[in-house]
C-alpha cells in the first residue's frame, strides 16, 4: 500500500510539473503608461493628411483611473494604431476590455495580430494583420487587415454573409473580396457596461479566437497576401489595438509563449 501510494504521489507531481513549465505571463500594459507600445494616428480630418507616428494630439490612447483602477482608454474618435514595439510568435494572448459611454460612429475596434509592415496599408491606417473583431455584436469576427492571408472553414448563409462552420470546407479568406470578413459562428459577448475576456491562440499557421471563455474563429494557413497564388507563411507580428468609432477600456492585456494549441480549443 505506501509503495502504491508513493508512486500515485510522484506520478501526480509529475503531471504537475509538466503542467507548469511554460514561461510566466508577460503583461503588454504596465498599469502606469504606455512604454512598449507605438501610436500611429490617421488624418484627423477628412481627405487629410495623417498624423503619424507618435503623435496623438487628441489624446486617443492614455492611461485613466476607472473606479480605482488605472486602464488603458481609446477614446474611438479618430481613426489609429496602439502597437507593441514587440513581435510576438506562437502565444497565448488574454485581454479584458468594455466599452465606455462616448460614442463617435459606433461600438468598433480590433485586436490586430500578426501585424507587420508598415502603418497605413490596411484602411489606410492600420499593418497588415489578422483581425479578431472587436465590434459590438460581432466580437469574434475575422477580418483581412491589409495584406493577410489565411483558410477557414466557412459557409455562406441566406445573406451572402460568410460564417465560420467547423467541419465545412477550407476556404481563402482573401483581402478586397467578400470573403476579407468571415463572422464567428456565436455570440458570447457580455452585456454592454461589462468586461468582456477576449484571447487568441497562436501557434505556426493556425490562430482561434476566444470570447468569454468560448471558441467561434478558427483560422487556418495563415500568410501574406502578396498576389494571386502568391502566400509566404505569416507565423508572428505585433499587436495592434484600433481607435475606430467608440470609448473603449483595457485592464489587462498579457501573452505566454505555447508549445501547441490545446486539443480542446480546435475542432
């Protein structure tokens, strides 16, 4: 008996150990400022010229006390880049976000991944990237910033519109088509006033989004659209968080390097 005993005792902190070897968890905000991250600003006003790199004269991106506690805002008003200085490959990635009261079109913005590039070739503002949306009502969404490429298994329902289906086939989510923006295919998102947990998993070519705790994207083949026919692999980037419409607050955005996506996040 205390042979069998201690050898249920070292398998069992065996299997604890190998669950707790991953490196620790790297916050991207420091609660205090900005440091590690760029600002990119688009024109200001209509047909003008943007603003550019590190120069946010209205304020679009700063750190606020919220109920006691310091957050990152983006005020929505004009269109912009929040982006990490850092490239991230092969991460687990959380992010705790809600909307805030100001309203300047509409409830929008982004969590960009798998940025690079230069500012400005997606919409005019943002790097090609991968986009999970982060649009009121379609949180989950997986949008062709850019110049990006990937497959996901897709359907097209009685609108035209393409949803993600696991099990359907694989197709090209290719910039400038109808198939750019892929809806997730559920609604988890939280009521508006509160946090919202958003996360993504990234490992080689294939990504998934998650909204409080549910899978509804799943992205394949991931790469760089430089023409027809024409895919080089896209395995990392920077992060990007979009100014696009509306007040949004972040208490907490941190990565942790992966050695695969876990079984039970794919179909």
């Amino acid at each position: 008996m205390k042979k069998n005993f201690l050898f249920l005792f070292a398998m069992s902190f065996l299997w604890f150990s190998s669950c707790n070897t991953g490196e620790p968890w790297q916050s991207l905000f420091n609660g205090e400022d900005l440091t590690g991250w760029d600002t990119w600003v688009g024109p200001i006003e209509e047909d003008g010229e943007p603003v550019g790199l590190n120069k946010d004269p209205l304020n679009l991106f700063s750190v606020v006390d919220l109920n006691g506690e310091q957050v990152i805002r983006i005020s929505g008003e004009v269109n912009a880049s929040l982006a990490t200085q850092e490239e991230f490959e092969n991460y687990h990635l959380i992010m705790e976000f809600k909307w805030g009261d100001e309203v300047f079109t509409r409830y929008n913005s982004g969590l960009l991944y798998h940025s690079y590039g230069e500012f400005g070739v997606g919409l005019g503002v943002w790097m090609s990237s991968h986009e999970l949306q982060l649009w009121t009502e379609n949180i989950g969404d997986s949008y062709r910033m850019g110049k990006s490429y990937c497959e996901i298994p897709m359907v097209q329902n009685e609108d035209d519109q393409y949803v993600y289906s696991p099990g359907a086939e694989k197709i090209p989510s290719v910039p400038d088509t109808p198939t750019r923006i892929v809806a997730k295919n559920a609604d988890y998102e939280n009521p508006m006033g509160e946090w919202n947990t958003v996360e993504i998993y990234c490992f080689d070519r294939t990504s998934v989004h998650v909204v409080n705790g549910n899978v509804n994207m799943v992205n394949y083949n991931s790469g760089k659209y430089l023409g027809e026919n024409n895919i080089e692999p896209l395995t990392k980037g920077k992060i990007q968080l979009q100014s696009e419409g509306g007040e949004l607050f972040i208490k907490s955005i941190k990565v942790k390097p992966i050695e695969e996506i876990p079984a039970e996040m794919l179909p």
